[in-house]
C-alpha cells in the first residue's frame, strides 16, 4: 500500500498498481525522465501551468501540457482519450459548454517516490451558457446555472508534461448544480 503526502509518496508497496489502474513494479530511486529529475516544486510548477494554460481556452496550448502519446481518463467524457486530436475535442466541448470556465490547483501536488507520477486536486469553476455535447451521447442543452467542482486528477509525467491521466469528478454534484438532476433528498 502506497500513501500519499505532499511532495513524497511513503509507505511500502503490496505491487497494487498504480492510480491510473495499471499493475507494476514501482521502483525504489526517484527516476529521471527525459533527463529531468522532478521535485514538488517543477511538479507544482507544471500544474499551475497547466491551470493557468487551459483557462486561457486554447487548443494551440496542449502541446505545451501533454505528450503526443497523452493518454487521458476524464469521467464527464465517455471514451479515453488519446491524442492531441482526442484532446482538443474535450476541451473544445468544455470551452464551449462553458467560455468563462477556469481551473484552479488547489492541493497538491502529491509527488510518487518514482518521481514519474503524481495527484492533485483542481476546482473548475464556470457557468454552463453552451451545450455539452460529448460523443456517443445526447446533447445536453445550456442552463446559465454556475458549477463549481472539484476534480481529483492522477497523472504519470515525461519530462515538463503529462503522458497519462486519470481524472475523477462527482458527477452528481455536477449534474445537481448544472440543473440536470434534482438536489439530493428534494421533492424531485
């Protein structure tokens, strides 16, 4: 079992896998990737970009954020993502459900001893003026209801950018602000 604390991962391993749901064997020395060796703070560095970048609502930004080979695991999209191309159509559908949205980094990073993987949790905040429209699914019509979410994410870093994530939201929290679903314990 692995626990995460801020800027270091301790504990002792049972070889569980790791928070993107795949098995292996974590190593025991910090690693460097693409001869770069993280710390907290060019983790921390990298995710504050990557907030500040993404609320500038720009595809020509992804390059900057994620490897060719991203892929990416997000519960408000229905397939995994692999790709620039993959990615600038979630963040598209995002940017245009919502043109004010914004991420935040608010704790974290939580740094793995491997020094290739880390979590952290985001607030994205905005107001729902556009509709989503993901694949495979019907679109979902604009409410002008404001969201505010928090996002746990869990990513596996090359270099200054991210070659895996997994991202978790409550879903029906979300779906509860944006009007879709009545609140918990309402009349409906």
């Amino acid at each position: 079992m692995r626990i995460w604390t801020s800027g270091s991962l301790v504990g002792c391993s049972k070889n569980n896998g790791d928070a993107l749901g795949r098995r292996g064997s974590p190593t025991d020395e910090p690693q460097e990737t693409q001869g770069q060796r993280h710390t907290h703070e060019s983790v921390r560095a990298l995710f504050e970009r990557v907030a500040q970048l993404l609320s500038e609502h720009d595809v020509r930004h992804l390059p900057a954020l994620y490897t060719e080979d991203i892929e990416y695991r997000d519960d408000g999209w229905p397939e995994v993502l692999r790709g620039y191309a993959d990615m600038e159509r979630l963040f598209t559908a995002l940017w245009k459900m919502s043109p004010d949205s914004r991420f935040e980094l608010i704790e974290g990073p939580y740094l793995a001893e491997d020094g290739r993987h880390a979590a952290v949790r985001w607030r994205l905040t905005g107001a729902m003026t556009g509709p989503w429209e993901a694949p495979g699914a019907p679109a979902f019509p604009p409410t002008g209801m404001r969201f505010a979410g928090e996002v746990a994410g869990f990513y596996e870093l090359a270099g200054d950018r991210i070659r895996r994530g997994r991202v978790i939201l409550n879903q029906l929290d979300m779906s509860v602000q944006l009007g879709a679903m009545p609140a918990p314990a309402s009349p409906g």
